[in-house]
C-alpha cells in the first residue's frame, strides 16, 4: 500500500511539473521571419577586398569592398584625350570661322564703298559683282565651318556621355551597404573574380523581427492591427515571454501551412498574421514560437 501511495503520488507531481511547464493556451503557431537583402555585385573583375564577415552588424552606406577598376580608368583616361584632342579642331576652327568673319566684314565695307562710287561713275559693276561673288564664297565657307564645329560638338556630347556612363560603372565598383543589418551569410571572398549580379552576401535587420502566425476565421474578428499579444518561445527554463505588435493581417484565407500547428484541423483556410517582436539577442530566423492574443 505504501509503494502505491509513493507512486500515486509521483504521478501527481509529474502531472503538476508537466502542466507548469505547458504554459497558457497558445492562441496561434508560427515561425519568425525577417526582411533578407541580398547583396549581389554591380561590375565584372577581381575583387580587391570585401570586409564583410558573417554576424558582423552594418550600416546603410558603409563601405564594404571594392572590384577591380584599373580596365575602366584606362578606358576613361583614352576617351579624355580624345575629348582634348577635339577641343583642339574645334579651337582651330574657331579661329578659320573668325577669319572668314574679318574677311567678310572687310568686304562688306568695300561693297558699300564700290556702290558709292558706282553711283558716282568712279567705279565699274564688273568690281561691284566681284565683291558680291567672295561675299558669297565667304559665306559658304561660314557655314561649312559652322556645320564642322556643330560635328564637333556632337561628337564631344558623345564622349561626355560615354566617360559620365564610365564613371558611373567605377563607381559602383565601390560595394556600398544598401541597408542597415547583420549579415548572414557571406558568399564571395577577397581576390575572387566577380560578375554582374552575382551574389556577394546576404543582411537583414534584427533589431524587430516578424513572427507569422495564423489564426482561423473564429479569432479573425477578435483582432486587428495594431493589438498587442505575447509572444513565447522556448528556452532552457521553459516558455519565456515578450511583447508584440499585431502589423499585418491577410487580407485572404488559405489552408493551414503543413508546419503550423493549430487547434482546430490542418485543413481549415486560416489567414496569415504578422507581430512584430523586438529582438533582446534571443530571437532567430525560423525559430518557433507561439502567440496568446490579449482579448
């Protein structure tokens, strides 16, 4: 009889132990998530050093690697001198067309010196149609340096454009954080050789973590954005809690993901839920947890 009470009671205790551990009722399961930003390579080359090590926390702007940019200085430094090169012609152009200006200038002056003369018989048509036929050389030879410096200057457009596009592809040789984060995982190491769109590491931000959840049609009405709840997650001691925020309620249904576990059967529609929970350090991607909503 003794040995049965003992056992009687250690079942007890068990079942005392067993439902202190169990925690309160969760309302809906899920798994947290973050906002993952991968970081892939904007040129092709070498690279010449990326200072990105997985767990290391970065801010939006920092500097991280650079990739080889010697090819593209090369090519910018060429087309530099054949900008020079066509600034030269045209200087040298300019200063035909100013010529044929001056001359022009003259010969006006002497047309209306001949017409005076003309008019007083001191002079002859024949000279008077002579002046009229170099201004009209002059002219032509006006518009065809005009038309030659118009060239000119379209082809300095050109080689703007083509240095400004070099300059934009040295810069973004230089790897630039795009956003705030812990990086998880690395992917490419200094003195590799890159390409354009390939993958060089991966961030998030963990500062606020998203747990998805999902609830069924029954508890849909009692929450909404904005509502608070608590969050659970296991640890060595049992389920600890914190605080969260309800941010995103589907607006649809759909069936119950085959790793959610709910109360009701997995194959009712339930809608997607989203808390923020702010991240004390304890909180990874994929980690479980479960959700009591504050009714």
């Amino acid at each position: 009889m003794k040995i049965l009470k003992l056992l009687y009671l250690l079942f007890g205790l068990l079942l005392l132990l067993s439902c202190a551990k169990s925690g309160p009722q969760a309302d809906a399961y899920g798994n947290f998530e973050a906002v993952e930003t991968t970081v892939s390579s904007q040129a092709n080359g070498i690279i010449c050093w990326l200072n990105v090590l997985e767990g290391a926390k970065l801010k939006a702007g920092d500097t991280v690697g650079l990739i080889d940019t010697v090819d593209l200085h090369l090519k910018r430094n060429q087309l530099k001198a054949q900008h020079a090169a066509i600034r030269g012609k045209s200087t040298t152009i300019h200063a035909q067309s100013a010529i044929y200006t001056e001359q022009k200038h003259n010969l006006l002056i002497e047309k209306n010196r001949t017409e005076n003369l003309l008019k007083a018989n001191a002079a002859t048509p024949r000279q008077l149609d002579e002046i009229n036929g170099n201004l009209r050389v002059l002219d032509r030879q006006i518009e065809a340096t005009n038309s030659q410096l118009s060239g000119l200057s379209d082809e300095l457009k050109v080689i703007d454009a083509q240095i400004a596009q070099l300059d934009r592809s040295i810069q973004q040789c230089y790897l630039i954080n795009p956003v705030e984060g812990t990086v998880l995982n690395c992917f490419a190491e200094t003195g590799e050789v890159t390409g354009y769109g390939k993958p060089l590491y991966k961030i998030a931000n963990l500062r606020f973590m998203d747990l998805r959840v999902y609830v069924d049609g029954n508890e849909l009405s009692a929450i909404k954005t904005g509502d608070t709840a608590r969050v659970y997650i296991d640890t060595p001691e049992g389920l600890s809690a914190m605080p969260g925020v309800i941010t995103w309620i589907s607006p649809s249904a759909e069936f119950t993901p085959k790793i959610i576990q709910t109360r009701d059967e997995r194959v009712n529609l339930v809608y997607a839920v989203k808390l923020s929970v702010r991240n004390d350090g304890s909180l990874k991607i994929a980690m479980p947890a479960e959700v009591v909503f504050k009714k």
